[in-house]
C-alpha cells in the first residue's frame, strides 16, 4: 500500500492507495459530541452508569471513530470537493476515553465514468480494529 500525505488529483488515484488519521479520543471530544448529536446515552456520559455495563467504564460515541474518515476524504483522498454516496460501519470493539483511534481508508476500486472511488475503511486501537466497513465517494 502507498502512504497518501497530501491531496491528490483524481486522475492519479490508484487501486491500493491508503491514508490514515489518528486521534486520541478525550473526555471533551465524547462531550462536545454529545452536544452536537444529541445523543447523551449514559455509557458515553456517565462514569457509575458505564461501570455498571458490559464495557465496565466509559466509552465514546462509535461514530466520533467513523467520523474521521470524513476528514481522510475532505481533505486527503479523494480531497477537497468530493462528497460521500455511502459508508457502511461494522462496530467491533468499543473505544475508551484515552483510546488512540487511527482512521485507514484504503482505495479498492475506481469508475472513472462516474467519478467515483471505493474504499474499505477500518479504525484500529493499537493492533486491535474497532471498526471496519466500506465507502463510495464522488469527486467532481
């Protein structure tokens, strides 16, 4: 797989192409979420209420996780200008407050005709995949 760092013209996209995205997830960033979701479920908000659930401490949304692929497509590849078609998720294991996500999309196929590039998509913490799935994003 070659490593993408910069934004890259759709004519040189290619099939095994990959870039990636980490972040740390923080206590604010699962507060802030709430805020802007709505979703204000007390496993992602409430220390004594997660320790009481199957996850025994907190964890953070699943979709601040699969968020990051957004900012892999807005600004990386496909870059600026494309917009998503689809995006499948696929939850494995949950992410903990101080958890180091890291977003990969990697190119799997390309319809030059319809402007269109497909990924599979994973978010791993540490070795471990947290979540998989798949996207298709249109370029201009």
């Amino acid at each position: 797989m070659t490593n993408v760092k910069f934004y890259i013209p759709f004519e040189d996209i290619e099939i095994g192409m990959s870039v990636s995205y980490s972040q740390t997830i923080t206590d604010a960033d699962v507060k802030q979420f709430a805020g802007i979701s709505g979703d204000h479920n007390p496993v992602h908000m409430d220390d004594v209420f997660a320790e009481n659930s199957r996850f025994k401490k907190r964890i953070a949304h699943g979709l601040i996780s699969g968020s990051f692929f957004s900012a892999l497509f807005g600004t990386k590849l496909p870059g600026p200008g494309c917009v998503y078609v689809s995006q499948s998720f696929n939850f494995k294991r949950p992410v903990y407050l101080g958890d180091t996500v890291t977003a990969i999309a990697i190119v799997t196929n390309i319809d030059s005709n319809k402007r269109r590039v497909f990924f599979d998509t994973i978010c791993k913490v540490k070795s471990k995949i947290v979540i998989d799935g798949t996207a298709e994003l249109y370029v201009p």
